[in-house]
C-alpha cells in the first residue's frame, strides 16, 4: 500500500534535485567558507554544489530541553557518516547544526513572562523557517523539547516542505516525595502554592523534577508529541521513551537518519504525509489521551502550515469534534494529570503504538495514511507489534478508562465562534446532569485573580465561576496559560469539597484539571461577550447543547447596555480597554498587531489575515472514524 501512495505523490519517479533555494555556486567568495565548513566538519569538498542536509534542536532555558544537545550531537554524527560520495550514501552537503530558542512554561507560569510562551511557538517558526529557506536546506532531522517549540519547528518544516522527520526529547522520569514515597511532579508542585507548610513546599519543589527531559504526563508536550507522531512525521516508538532512555542516543539516531534517506530518495515531503486524513488521525487521538486543551490551538496552526486556511470546515467542524467526543472516542488511559501514571508508564507498557494499534483495530482511525517511515500508519504499527493493552495503564476501547472522550468544544453567547475548550478528562466535579451553574466573579487579568487566591481565598464559594478576561492572543498580549491559577484553585477545591470553575480568553497547561474553559472567543479585548460579564451574573456550562452562556447577556436590552458602556470606555482610552496589557518590547507589540483568533490558532499574520502559502483543497477519503464497541 505504501510503495502505491508513493508512487501516486511522485508519478515520475523522479529523484531529489536541487532546491532552487541552494544558493552555493561557483563564486569563490561563497565557495570560501563553504569550504572551511565542509573542512571543519570533515566531509567531502566536492559535495559543496550539492544540496544541504542537518540536523535542528529546540534548547530552552529549563531541564526540558538538557537532553537536546547530546542528541543533536549524536544524530550529526551518524548523519555525517551517511553523507559522501561512496555507493550507498547521500551526496550531500552536510550542515552544522543549527538551534531555535524558547522560553520555560514551568518557570514562568503565574508571572507577565508568561505572555511570551505561545510566542515562542512563533519565533520557533521564524528562525527556523529563516535558517531552512537560507541553507536551501533538502533534508532535515529535528530534535524537540518543551510544548510550543515542537508545533514551531513542525510548521516551519510543513512550509519549507522539503523531506524531514521529527524525534521527541523526550520526557522527565517522575520525582519521588521522600517522606510519603508518592511519585510527584511539576503538577504536584504548582498545587502546593497555597499551602501554609513552608516545609512541605520547599521538599516538593526539590524533589518534584529530577533529572532532565520534558513534563512526563499527558500534559501539552507529550500532547503535541503524540500528535506529531500519529500526524505521520515522527516514528511512533521515539514518543514514549524518556528522554535519558539509552535508546534515543543508541537506536534512535541511525534509523532516523536511515528513515530521512528514504524520504529523500522518494521524495517524500512533509505535506505528502501531513494531510486532512491524518490531520483527523492526530485530533481522534488527542481526544483518546485526554490530551491538553492545547491542542484546539496547534492543530490550526499545522493545519494552516500543511496548506489548509479553515480547520472547522477542512478538517473537522466542531459539530464532528463534539460528536467525536462524546459518542465516538473514550479515554483509554490513566495519566497524569487527570490520573496516575506518566509517560515513562506508557512506555513501560509497549509505547504509545499500543495506543495507535488499539484505536486503529477499534475503528477510529485510517491507517491508510502516509508516514515518515515510507509506510503507511497500519504497516508501521504492524512492523512495531505492540502489546495489548494492560488495562491499568493502558486501557482498550471496550472498556476504557472513560467512557468520552477528553475534550469538548463549546458555543453559546460567550463563544459563538465555537473556540471555547473544556478538558473533559480533567473534570473533577459540578457538572451534575451534564450541567454547570455558576456565579460569575470577575478578574481583569490573571494577576489580579493572584493575588485574591492569595489574600482572600475564602471569597470563593461552591459553584462560582472565574472570569479571567483580557489575557487573550493580542489583550495579554500573548495568550498566557493558567497553570498557576487553576493548580491554586484545584487545591482550594479538594481542601473545601466544594467546586470553583474558571473560564478565560487565554489558555491552559495541558497540566491543569478542573472546571475550566479556555480560549473564549472572541476575546475581551476584541469586545467579545466576555467582556461584557459582571459580577453575580449566572453562567451556565450546558454539555448537553455544547454551549456556554451568561444568563444575562440574554437579554438584549442588557448586552446593548454593556456593550455601549465598553465602547465609550475604549474610545476615552484611545481605542484600546484599559485593561489590556502592556506591549512593551517590540515582539509582544508584534503580537498584538498580528495575532488572529484561537480557532485559527492564535499565531501571528500580517494585518491579523491568516497567511498560508501554497493552499491547497482537502482531499477526503471514505474513511469515517467509528467505534465497532458502540
């Protein structure tokens, strides 16, 4: 089957040829450091006419990306012994490594650094797509950490569209309390913030991350992971394994640069696997992993990389998600952080091609999409044969872990855009009949939200909703995640026994659980309804229409009222709400010139128009997800 796809994308057969963005020539000016590199790398001088190959990593600040280096190192190396001009190898020009940079979502969480963690999804696109395009590069293995800058370096790539294949880091073995011996991590840390025994917070903060490699749970990078995998454009068994696991510095490096060889030699680029078809694969296994409402964010993003302008009505309307979600995909494992166990966890139990292979044989998914392996997703999972599921880490279909799947997209007069996200996974309680009815309490930003957790926290009472406002993609600017605020209120929750939801126009860690619901949309600072909600105001979370209302905006008398009230306060301000944060560097007032609204993906485009190039129209198979066990 595979061998017919690639024929069907490359009918002529024809080999790789020189990009035309290969700038090196004859000039000896050019030729002078071309050959210096080429000496310094000890590779073949007269390769230097030909086209480029390399290796990219992601590096950050924080222990998530530790583990790049090393294996960017070992990838090059064994890349540069394929390179040459012997029968069998590549004749290629071989590149030096090159780096992105990125920001710590772990560290920054709660502070107004926050604001730059979804940008550095952006920058992560920009430098490298400048390094790609400049180098003409014709073949590329990217190492990635961390959340936002895999999604960066995936869409740089699907735009280059030249061949390439993605590994994961990998993720951070969990810690160990020393005192009770419960494993622990960054989540148990964050919801340790209240708490009064300084003792206790100073241990877990300790011991909570040893080691190095990416969050370890079903959080937004192993989210996102999963997704880059199941899209086609990383082998599925370099998902699972944990960034020290001696096989991603012994096994790994030699069949990915084996794996990149094929591609070049088929032809095969990122857009020939990165599809409508799995596209849809990729979300249907989020919703299955409980993953990060995160991903109602990045899937737009690579979507609109892989040539689609429109997710909702290329890929997968909300109507189908919903439907998807509640009648269609359970959850089939028990992770961090709506459960127990880790991703080290689901290594241990066979990889997340368990997974797959447990979806695929229930239904849900097409296997007849193509791979970076050269196969098609139903030959890779057969050459890998996992396990069956365990059913404690691992569960099957027919008797899954939860009966729906992860995530739920809503409407209703705060998000007639159908951008708001709920974790369903990570409900703890207050939706009895599939309903919740709360009473508003408003926070102009999250820092004021901060400081009333930490000076009042008994004025939240059972069955109040949050409303965090202005921390939008271009209010914040930046779109900011919660992972302080929500961990604060989870805590509060469990200590009390009572239930506390928060909705917000930014986002969440794929780490936060609760009653909360993110990227309402439009925003505040756009003059969306959230804008327009007071204090006391009824709001009614209905998962039985899939909406999400305030009682009160209803009434159109009411919301003309407010919306005249906000407009005239605008206009006082100069065009802009007052609450709206402050652009102070040239990158955050980019942001907030050019970002578009979360069902695009929240990225920034010239004028605030989503910018694809190349578009292209979706091709639809006959394959229609389904659940043989319903």
């Amino acid at each position: 089957m595979a061998a017919d796809i690639k024929k069907a994308l490359n009918p002529s057969g024809e080999k790789m040829k020189n990009s035309n963005t290969v700038l090196i020539d004859k000039n000896p000016g050019r030729n002078s450091q071309t050959y210096g590199i080429a000496r310094e790398l000890g590779t073949d001088l007269g390769l230097i006419h030909e086209p480029s190959v390399g290796v990219v990593g992601n590096k950050g600040d924080s222990q998530c990306y530790i583990g790049v280096s090393q294996k960017v190192e070992i990838i090059h190396d064994a890349l540069k012994d394929k390179v040459g001009s012997k029968p069998g190898q590549l004749p290629m020009r071989l590149i030096q490594p090159e780096f992105t940079v990125a920001t710590s979502d772990g560290i920054r969480n709660g502070t107004k650094e926050m604001r730059y963690s979804l940008i550095g999804r952006e920058v992560t696109n920009d430098s490298l797509s400048e390094h790609l395009s400049a180098t003409g590069l014709e073949g590329v293995i990217a190492v990635v950490a961390c959340d936002k800058p895999p999604v960066g370096t995936l869409a740089a790539i699907l735009e280059h569209n030249r061949p390439a294949i993605l590994m994961s880091d990998g993720s951070i073995r969990p810690g160990i309390d020393s005192e009770t011996g419960e494993s622990i991590d960054l989540i148990t840390a964050y919801q340790m913030a209240g708490s009064d025994d300084e003792k206790l917070k100073s241990r877990i903060a300790k011991e909570a991350c040893p080691g190095y490699g990416s969050c370890g749970g079903m959080f937004t990078y192993n989210t996102m992971q999963t997704f880059i995998g199941v899209v086609g454009m990383q082998p599925l068994h370099m998902i699972s394994p944990a960034s020290e696991d001696k096989r991603r510095v012994e096994e790994f490096p030699a069949e990915l640069v084996d794996y990149l060889a094929n591609l070049i030699d088929k032809n095969i680029t990122p857009r020939d696997i990165v599809t409508r078809e799995s596209l849809r694969n990729a979300i249907i296994v989020a919703m299955a992993v409980g993953g990060s409402t995160n991903v109602l964010l990045h899937a737009p993003e690579l979507a609109r990389a892989s040539g689609y302008k429109d997710f909702a009505n290329e890929i997968m309307s909300p109507e189908e998600f919903n439907n998807l979600s509640r009648n269609v995909i359970p959850v089939v494992i028990d992770a961090r952080p709506f459960g127990q166990y880790s991703m080290v966890d689901i290594d241990a139990k066979g990889g997340m091609q368990v997974i797959v292979k447990e979806l695929m044989d229930a239904g849900l998914l097409n296997g007849e999409t193509l791979t970076c392996t050269g196969e098609t997703l139903l030959e890779q999972v057969e050459r890998l044969n996992p396990p069956t599921p365990d059913e404690d880490v691992i569960y099957t279909v027919q008797k899954p872990y939860k009966e729906t799947g992860g995530l739920r997209v809503l409407g209703g007069n705060l998000s007639p855009e159908f951008s708001a996200v709920l974790k369903l996974a990570g409900v703890e309680g207050g939706l009895e009949n599939n309903i919740f009815m709360g009473t508003a309490k408003v926070f102009d930003g999250e820092q004021e939200l901060l400081k009333a957790l930490d000076s009042q926290a008994d004025m939240f009472e059972n069955f109040d909703m949050i409303v965090v406002r202005y921390e939008g993609p271009f209010g914040a600017p930046g779109m900011p995640e919660m992972l302080d605020s929500t961990s604060r209120i989870t805590a509060l929750c469990r200590e009390k026994n009572i239930v506390v939801g928060l909705m917000t126009d930014g986002r969440f860690s794929g780490g936060s659980v609760g009653l909360v619901i993110g990227h309402v949309g439009p925003e505040a600072a756009a003059g969306g309804a959230i804008a327009l909600i007071e204090n006391g105001d009824e709001i009614v979370v209905d998962l039985n229409k899939n909406e999400l209302n305030c009682t009160q905006l209803q009434d159109e008398t009411i919301r003309l009222e407010r919306e005249t009230i906000w407009n005239d306060l605008v206009a006082e301000n100069g065009g802009m709400h007052p609450s709206v944060g402050d652009a102070d560097t040239r990158l955050l007032n980019r942001m907030r010139n050019s970002a578009v609204s979360a069902v695009y993906g929240a990225g920034m485009h010239p004028n605030r128009s989503l910018w694809v190039r190349d578009p292209r129209k979706p091709q639809k198979s006959n394959f229609e997800p389904s659940n043989k066990f319903r």
